[in-house]
C-alpha cells in the first residue's frame, strides 16, 4: 500500500492517530521532534498515535498535531474536506491549504466544529501563518476583506459562534496595524474584538482580547491604561480560567509596570509569571486556539523587554538567549532591539548597534513601522556629540527609511 492509500484507508476508518503517524514520518520527524514543536511531550504524541481506529481522541491535541504537519482538517475527523477525498502529497507540505491548519491554530474546541465559523476560523489561521514570512502591508487588505465576509455572514447565521470567529480575526487586524506602526487602527482593531467576544459571550475569549489591548498599551508607554486594562480582564475571565491565562495576564502586568517605571513590581509579576508557566502541564493545550503555548521561554523574553524599558542591563542580557528561541521572525528583530539597548545600558555601544543594524534589516525586509520607530527609539536613547562610526552608519540608514 503506498502513501497516500495508507492516509485515505486510516482516516476512512477513524484511526486518526495513524494519520498523524503516516504524516510525521513522511515529514521525516522523530515523535520528540514533533512533541517539542506542539508543547507536548514524547509520550503523549505516542500516546495520540496508537489510539487505533474510533478511539477517543482528544480533539484540541489531535489538532495541534495535525496543524503542525499541515495535515488537512477533514482527514482527522475535524472540518473540511471528507476523509475519501483523493490525496496528494503537494496538500501536506505546501499550499494555501496547508498553511490554514498552521502552527498558530494550537488548539481546537473539544468537540470538532464544522460549518462557516470552522472554514472562517481556519482562514484566520492562515492568515495568522503568514504574518511570519509576509510584510504586514500585504496582508492588511486581504485581512479586512475577511473580517467583512464574517460581518456578512453573520446576519442570520449562528451570530454567537461567527462573533467569536470575528473577534480572533479583528484582533489579528489589530496586531497587523500594530507592526505598521498605526496605533490609532490597532485600537480601533482591539475594541472590535473586545466586543465581539463580548457579543459571543465568552468571557475567557473577552478576558483574551482585552489582555492583548493591556499589551498593547504597555508596549505604547501607558502604563496606568495597561494596568486597568489587566484588572478588567481579570474580572471578566472570573474563576474559570485556566492557569495559563493567569501566567500569560501576569506576564502583560510586568509590561505595564516596566513602562511606568516599577521596577519592583515587574520584577514581582516576572516571578510569578515564571513560577506559573513552570507549573503548566505541556500536555495541555493553550485556552486560545489562535495563539501558541506559553513557557518559560516566553517569561524570558519579557523578562528581556521589561528589562531595556527600566535600563537594566543585567535583566536583558542574563535571559537573552532563551528569549531568542520565541517567536517569529520580525518578533525577534523586536527582541534583538531591545538586547540592543540592554548592551547600550551597560555601555557597550558597538555591540549594541551592530544588533540594533541587523534587526532593522528585518524590519526594512518585511516593511515593519513597528521595528523600524523601535530602533529610532533605541537612536534617540544615545546622545553624544561624536557618535563612533557604527551609530553614523546606523543613522544614515534610519534617514533614508520612509514607510
């Protein structure tokens, strides 16, 4: 039986974990590999795979999985396509199908969701993937013109389900504006979302979006908006939230505490962020379908943004590296910068422009006013009348950017 046979017999007979099997060796990834990829652990990934024909299957872990390896949702019981469709290897390594059942969609409701709010979901995800390797400018219009089909759809449709689809998908439209460097959108952006969770009625989602408003806001400078906007979404995600909610929240209120200065309390929100993402069980998925895990290594690279927004050298540069291994490409020109200024606290000005050079080449490649209003903010932190060579280097470069 070859490949592709082999997908079709597993999936016609509901042994979904011998899809992923088939799909992960194809890839050529040890059970490790991809367990490392997902947040999960080798023996869980076993574990998904020898659950057999109708076995049951927890549907987020299974998602997580399948998206990892671009496995099309249909083929796992989820959405899509039905499972005797034919098979072809280009719909597992390539395509805009592929990139719909991304990384990014790390995990799915407990019961598999089908319908227009399903193929809306998995276009946001799409979207969502590409953000990684595409100028934020080029994905702004198609974005919008998905939010509208939502909007469309959502007269006389399951309004509740395709309010929540549209919240993921203005909140994204936020974080694009963002990295543009139109602040006035993004908020625009996160209010939609914020409302349309509310108008879902699902208070854990709400909770979300007003936390990444709070992030937003924090990163912008306005400490005591950040900081109410996190008292709001603990009240409103209540008791039930999960423990991760509570690390990611108290990771965004180190945020707002660094921007107004706190060095104290941020170091205290650090702590318990660190303890609480310690805890985490890695089997378990993240309460957000549309965001990734979050560990320790994401506390780190805060860690690294509270520490060049107080000036404190030794908070940058003692979690450097483990910051560097989160994120997507222009997330880490982000982080490069503000190591950039870590070395510039401490007064280390060639090693801190070289950095600062590299990441505003990621920011001139993908076009990213965000990055590139960042390294003019690392500029204007360093005033001397004889600049060496490195930082003049740096300026004429900054002078001739117009995005």
């Amino acid at each position: 039986m070859d490949w592709r046979s082999a997908i079709q017999a597993a999936s016609r007979n509901g042994d979904y974990g011998r899809v992923v099997e088939l799909c992960r060796q194809e890839r050529r990834l040890t059970q490790r590999q991809l367990g490392d990829a997902i947040g999960l652990s080798q023996s869980a990934i076993s574990r998904l795979e020898k659950r057999g024909a109708g076995g049951a299957y927890d549907m987020a872990l299974l998602g997580r999985a399948a998206a990892h390896l671009n496995i099309p949702a249909g083929l796992v019981g989820l959405a899509g396509a039905p499972a005797g469709s034919a098979v072809e290897r280009r719909e597992f390594l390539g395509g805009v199908a592929a990139a719909a059942a991304a990384p990014v969609l790390a995990a799915l409701p407990a019961q598999p969701e089908t319908g227009q709010p399903a193929a809306l979901r998995l276009g946001t995800a799409a979207y969502r993937r590409l953000d990684g390797s595409t100028p934020s400018r080029d994905l702004a219009d198609a974005v919008r013109s998905h939010i509208q089909l939502i909007q469309r759809l959502s007269v006389g449709g399951d309004r509740a389900r395709l309010a929540a689809v549209g919240s993921e998908a203005a909140s994204f439209a936020g974080w694009l504006a963002w990295d543009m460097g139109d602040h006035g959108s993004a908020r625009s952006w996160y209010g939609q979302a914020i409302n349309s969770a509310r108008t879902a009625k699902n208070s854990l989602l709400a909770a979300y979006q007003i936390g990444s408003l709070a992030q937003f806001e924090a990163h912008a400078g306005n400490a005591a908006q950040a900081l109410n906007l996190v008292g709001k979404a603990r009240t409103v995600q209540a008791e039930e939230a999960p423990a991760i909610a509570d690390a990611w929240l108290t990771s965004v209120e180190s945020l707002a505490h660094a921007a107004g200065g706190d060095r104290e309390r941020a170091d205290q929100a650090l702590d318990r962020s660190r303890k609480l993402a310690l805890r985490l069980d890695r089997a378990h998925t993240p309460p957000w379908p549309w965001v990734f895990t979050f560990d320790e290594s994401k506390v780190a690279a805060v860690r690294v943004t509270c520490g060049a927004r107080l000036g404190l050298s030794d908070w940058v540069l003692s979690a450097d590296t483990q910051a560097l291994a989160t994120g997507h490409t222009k997330q880490r020109a982000l982080l490069m910068l503000d190591i950039a200024a870590g070395h510039l606290a401490a007064g280390r000005i060639d090693g801190a422009f070289a950095i600062a050079d590299r990441a505003l080449d990621i920011g001139l490649t993908y076009r990213s006013g965000r990055i590139v209003e960042r390294a003019r903010a690392l500029r204007r932190t360093l005033t001397t009348t004889t600049p060496p060579r490195v930082v003049r280097d740096f300026d004429d470069r900054l002078h001739d950017v117009y995005l």
